[in-house]
C-alpha cells in the first residue's frame, strides 16, 4: 500500500466517524437499546476479514483459525440484526 | 472484479450509513434494521468474489454454525437479558476481530510495512480486550459474577501498568520489524489480562456505559483491520460503530452526571455507607395493597416510574394490566422513562414495548419533570436512585449531581420495593420517610395483582 492509499483511507476514516456522531446524535433515547444491538451487529463487519483468511488460506491452522473467526463473527451479525428486529417489532403507538 | 466488489461496497457503506439515519425515528426504524442486514449481506457477497478465495467449504460450515448458534440467542431470551445478550456478542465479534489480526501477523508477519504492524497491533490488541472485557461483562449482569466492583488496592496502577506494558511491547514490535511470534503472543495475552482488569472494578449499574464503551472499541477494531488490509467497508462501518459507542457512553455518564474517567476508574457502585445511622428513628408509612388501592379513587393522574426492580421481577405485563384498569376509570397514566433505569439505555422502553404499552405514553425525563406536582400518584415500580432527592440536597451523597426524576413533587408517591434495601448506589432514598410517601412492600408483579384486583372491586 502507497502512502497515499493510507491518507485515503485516513481521509475516509475521519470523515465516517464524523458522520457517524452526527447519525448516533440523532436517535431517540426510547430506541437506545435497539441502536446498541444494531451497531453490535455492524461491528461484525469483520466477518469480511475472516472470509478473506479463510478462503485464501491454505495451511490448516489458518483455516481452523478462520473457521473459529467466522463462527464468533456470524453468531454476532444474526443474532444482532435478529433481536433488533424483535425489539422493534414490539413498538406500537396507542390507537 | 476488483471494482465490481469495490462498488458493491460502496453500496453496503451506504446501506450502513442509512441504517443508522433510520435509526433516528421509530417509524422509520425497522427499515434501519433491515438496511444494516442487507448492508451486511451485500459486504458477505461480495468479499466471496474475490479471486483470491478459493476454499468454499469452511466459509459455509462457519456461517451456518454461527447462524444456528445466534438464531436462538436471539430469538429465545427473555428481553430482560438483551443487555447481557449485547455484551455477550460483543465477545464474538471481537474475539473473531482479534484472531483475524493474529492469524495475519502469524502469516505475513515478517512482509507487513511499520504502518501495517502499528494498525494490525491496535487492532488486536484491542479486539482481545474487548473480548475478555464483554466476557466480564457478561458475566456481571447474567450474575455468574459478583456484581458488585471488585476492588483491590493499587488497581488502577496496575491496570495501567499492564497497559503501558503491552503499549511497550508493541513499539518494541513495531520498530523492531521481522517476525516474533512470542512477542506477539505476549501482547495477545497482556490485551486479554487488560480487558478483565478493565471491567473487573466497575459495578454492575454501570455495565450498560462498558457495553457501549466496548462497542466503540469493537468498531475501532474493525476500523483498524480495515486499514491493515485496505478495505474501505471495515474502516467506514468500524468508525460507524466506534462513534456510536463513544456517543450512548457519553450520554449516559451526562445522565448519570459522572464523568467518563469516574466510571471506568471510579469504582462507584459499591456499598458506601453500610448501615446509615440517620436511619434508626426513622418511620416509613407502609399498606397492603388493598388498603392502597382505596388512594386512586380520587386520582385523576398517575405516572409510572419503572425501574430494573420491574424487570427482575417481569412486571411489566401486570404493569399494563393495571394501566388499563386506570385508564377504564379516566385516570391518565404516564410512565417516567429515567435515562439509566434498568440495565441499559432504553430497557424499560424496551419491556415495557413488549408488554404492548403504546410508546407515546413512555415521557423522558426532562418533559415529565415538570409535570409532576400536577400528578395526583406516583407509582415507583423496583426504581430507587432514580427518586433520590438526595442527588437534589446532599453534596455528600454518592447520587449528588445526578438528574433524578422529581418524583418528590408529586401529591402522593407510592413504592413498591421488596425490602427496605438500598438500591444500586448503596444508599438509603430520603424520599421513602417523606409524608407523601407510602411503601408497598412485597413483590412487584404480586403488589401489582393485588393493587389490580382491588381496584377493580371497588
């Protein structure tokens, strides 16, 4: 990676963390707790890094390491983005 | 190829970034929820395309193992334990942040640029504390673990040795270049020391500021395994995350009116005044259920003030029962959402949602505040530090300082408490020897039934 892919990727980094305080500013505090479980679903991204590992690896400790990343990974993204749907199903105004 | 996957994740940060905008509304939330999934998915798919994978299988095995175990997490707790269940996925995906970085050192180690090996060393070093930190976590609200803080003495001195320590170890490592699996392994083992060492001294009332805490830490992970391996999702979705964390704890220490460095190092939570000898003397008013039902005869307005008391005791249901019993009799009934009753921001909203109490009837502090010495009954469900009035008055007290729901200036305040024990703070409520008060002691769901029951005979 050049020096300038760094600064790009540093130009990105701050300007999505800006991004994101004025996003997280916004939610209501009544949907605090389906927010900390739908950013604990996106903090899964990594799954992304441990498909790469996995499926380009070829030594054997590499996939069981892989394989371990993707499970830990996996459980977190389903079942995060499945209880924030279940919470949120539950909010209904009053007739 | 390589710009097919890129535009694909371009469309998935965009999916991210309007899953959180969603967020902002109820109405418009589920559709967030939703956009986070679809964002994830596209991320999945398109990281599949790349040319260098070429082993499918255990990429499948994982993920359908994963899917089966998080399936049922989600889906068959109680909603009482989401903090918990938040805490607990935390672990995963930061142990899985951490093992990626790991497994790329053990790979490439020697190959990796001085900016490669700072970015992969942050990275693990912080996954794996946000690994052991959320375990820790977990283990304190599920209550396998002493909730109270565990204190002992010179603990910040080491904790921060060890952190310094491990910082030591990485600059060494960083400078020093090649391949040093020990080294490596030794700042493995310091970051997993480090995240019990963190979590370890802070109370379980104040678990739902380390959850978000460690959610930030969980995205910056992220963010940083995105600058080691050039991935622009990683970077974006990982700062997403980080921001998110760093805002809920800062709006949480703000409503707690403790600062940041107070909670993490503070070790508040603990049992401060044993027995308070300002006590003895002191007589509390207390009825039966029964005899107190006769008080909603003449009430024209009721507020609700849930606390974690509700929860444990899965109140919430009885609660809503009684709300309509109230509301059949024209009696308008509010619930007083305090910014840290319960286990994490927004939990009551939460159980109460799931016992299908409408949301527009949940009033945050600030607007309920004001409202009342116009209400004629203030009904505290398992909520106690919340009332305090002594965060108003004492400048001794742990709770001064703190915006507490002025529950004292209502016309007659009625808690319901199992015992006369103090809640989270340690400390003895000023609020229960007040002459508008009255204390129903027992537990809340039975009190509840029994206030219901006679409610409705009457």
């Amino acid at each position: 990676m050049t020096l300038n892919d760094w600064i790009t990727n540093l130009y990105i980094f701050v300007l999505a963390s800006f991004l994101g305080l004025e996003l997280i500013r916004n939610v209501s505090r009544l949907l605090h707790t389906p927010l900390m479980s739908l950013t604990n679903a996106i903090s899964s991204i990594s799954l992304v890094g441990s498909l790469a590992l996995t499926g380009e690896g070829d030594k054997t400790w590499v996939i069981v390491l892989g394989t371990i990343a993707i499970i830990a990974s996996s459980i977190n993204a389903v079942g995060g983005f499945l209880i924030t749907d279940r919470i949120l199903k539950m909010f209904r105004k009053s007739k | 190829m390589e710009n097919i996957i890129q535009f694909v994740y371009i469309a998935s940060a965009s999916l991210f970034i309007l899953s959180l905008k969603w967020m902002s509304e109820i109405k418009t939330s589920r559709w967030g929820n939703w956009a986070g999934t679809a964002g994830m998915a596209l991320a999945i798919l398109a990281t599949l395309l790349k040319p260098e994978i070429h082993g499918y299988l255990w990429i499948a095995i994982g993920i359908v193992i994963g899917a089966s175990i998080g399936t049922p997490m989600a889906m068959l707790m109680p909603m009482t334990a989401v903090p918990q269940r938040t805490a607990l996925s935390h672990a995963f995906g930061a142990l899985a942040a951490g093992i990626v970085g790991s497994a790329e050192y053990f790979l490439h180690g020697s190959n990796l640029s001085m900016p490669q090996r700072i970015v992969l060393c942050i990275e693990v070093l912080l996954g794996f504390l946000t690994f052991t930190g959320s375990l820790l976590a977990f283990g304190k609200l599920q209550e396998i673990i002493p909730t109270r803080p565990i204190l002992y003495p010179g603990r910040n001195l080491v904790s921060l040795s060890v952190f310094a320590f491990s910082l030591f170890l990485i600059a060494y490592l960083v400078i020093k270049g090649g391949s040093h699996p020990f080294l490596f392994g030794s700042i493995v083992c310091l970051s997993l020391l480090f995240g019990i060492l963190l979590v370890l001294p802070i109370g379980g009332a104040d678990m739902p500021t380390v959850i978000s805490i460690l959610n930030a830490y969980a995205g910056l992970s992220s963010s940083f395994m995105g600058f080691l391996l050039n991935n622009k999702l990683l970077i974006i979705a990982g700062a997403l995350d980080g921001s998110s964390g760093l805002i809920l704890s800062i709006q949480m220490c703000k409503a707690m009116n403790r600062s940041f460095t107070n909670v993490l190092f503070g070790g508040v939570g603990q049992v401060l005044e044993v027995a308070d000898p300002s006590r003895d003397g002191k007589i509390v008013k207390s009825l039966s259920p029964k005899e107190a039902s006769i008080l909603f005869e003449a009430a024209k307005k009721v507020v609700v003030v849930p606390g974690y008391g509700m929860a444990a005791a899965q109140a919430q249901h009885v609660v809503k029962e009684l709300t309509d019993v109230l509301e059949n009799r024209n009696i308008e009934v509010k619930f007083a959402i305090h910014p840290v009753a319960g286990r994490m921001p927004g939990h009551m909203n939460v159980l109460l949602a799931e016992a299908d109490v409408p949301y527009d009837k949940l009033v945050e502090m600030e607007e309920i505040n004001p409202l009342f010495p116009e209400t004629d009954i203030v009904l505290v469900v398992g909520a106690n530090d919340i009332t305090n009035p002594a965060a108003r008055k004492n400048p001794g007290s742990p709770l001064y300082g703190m915006p507490i729901l002025d529950v004292d200036k209502a016309k007659q305040i009625l808690f319901i408490k199992r015992s006369m024990s103090t809640g989270f703070a340690g400390i003895d409520n000023d609020l229960f020897y007040s002459p508008k008060t009255i204390m129903l002691f027992g537990d809340a769901k039975k009190v509840l039934n029994e206030l219901l029951i006679s409610i409705n005979s009457n």
